[in-house]
C-alpha cells in the first residue's frame, strides 16, 4: 500500500466532522510510529538502565551511528 492510498485510507475512517488540524495531527501520529518502528527494525533502541543511569548522571545518551551514505545505496 502506498503512503497515498495509507493516509486516504485512514482519513476515510474518522469521523465527518474531524477538522483539518485533527487529520493533520492523525497523519502526523501515524508517521510518527511509522518511524518509531523503523528505528526498532534497525536497532536504534536504548535498554532502559541505560536511559536511566545516564539520566542518573546527568550525561547524554550516545547517539547511534549513521549509516555511510555510499554503503547505503549499493
């Protein structure tokens, strides 16, 4: 399913007096998740002793890696 047929899909299903803010805000949720997802799928979670000692400490998370753009198109 394209993202065109998802959004006209998932528009379709709320109610006829939705407002344009609350479909933007619906798409936006949607995409959200879509990216919460993907970043499962590729592995860019924190364990939550990490989140938490480092919260503890008062240190940033480290932040993942990103991928090499000439690796990622082969």
């Amino acid at each position: 399913m394209t993202h065109k047929e998802l959004a006209s899909q998932m528009i379709s299903q709320l109610p006829d007096e939705v407002t344009l803010p609350e479909i933007i805000e619906e798409l936006q949720v949607c995409l959200a998740v879509d990216e919460a997802l993907a970043d499962i799928d590729a592995g860019r979670v924190y364990r939550h002793e990490d989140v938490l000692a480092h919260f503890q400490a008062g240190t940033p998370l480290p932040e993942f890696s990103q991928p090499d753009a000439a690796a990622a198109s082969e």
